[in-house]
C-alpha cells in the first residue's frame, strides 16, 4: 500500500479522494503520494508563481503529476481543446499540467 504524507491538503472534489484511495490501495510501499500541494516557482517575466498540484506520486524511478478531472461519457479533443458530452468544451489540461511538471 502506497503512503500518504500527512502534510497536504484537503481534497477539492470527491473524485481526487476516489483517486487518491484507489492509488493508495493499488500502488506498493515503494510510492509516496502526495495530493492538493502548491510549490512555488520563479517566472523571469512574472516573479514568483504558485502551481497547484491535484497528485504528484514520487517513486523510486521518478515522478508522477496526475490533473484530476470528473468528466463522463466520451471526451473528444486535441492539444488545445477538450469537447466534452454535454457540447461544453474546455481548454486541455495536459499542456498545463506538463509545464507544472517540469517547473
């Protein structure tokens, strides 16, 4: 069973406390799972910016960031755009979600 660290913050939606738990019964010993963290980073332009992370796993052979999302039904998109069942679109959270991960 995976550890959770108690220094973190509350979940912000019951679908990343559903994750969270399944992650937490599914992943071995081996993997520390952090949820709701903000780390801060420095921007040139920008000064001090503040990334919120929904999951961030640390494991022996890397890191994991996971964007939680509570979409049903069939998702269609590209790297821009998330067109989701009920004709709502939304921008894609993967290049947001990549850019925190590498800062």
């Amino acid at each position: 069973m995976a550890l959770i660290p108690i220094n973190h913050g509350e979940f912000r939606s019951p679908c990343e406390k559903k994750v969270v738990g399944y992650l937490q019964q599914n992943l071995r010993t081996l993997f520390t799972i952090y949820h709701n963290i903000e780390f801060a980073s420095h921007r040139q332009v920008q000064g001090l910016h503040v990334n919120e992370y929904d999951i961030v796993i640390v494991g022996l052979k890397g890191v994991w960031v996971l964007e939680v999302k509570a979409y049903r039904g069939r998702i269609k998109g590209n790297a821009e755009t998330l067109w989701l069942p009920n004709r709502r679109s939304e921008k894609n959270p993967i290049s947001l979600t990549a850019r925190k991960a590498k800062s």
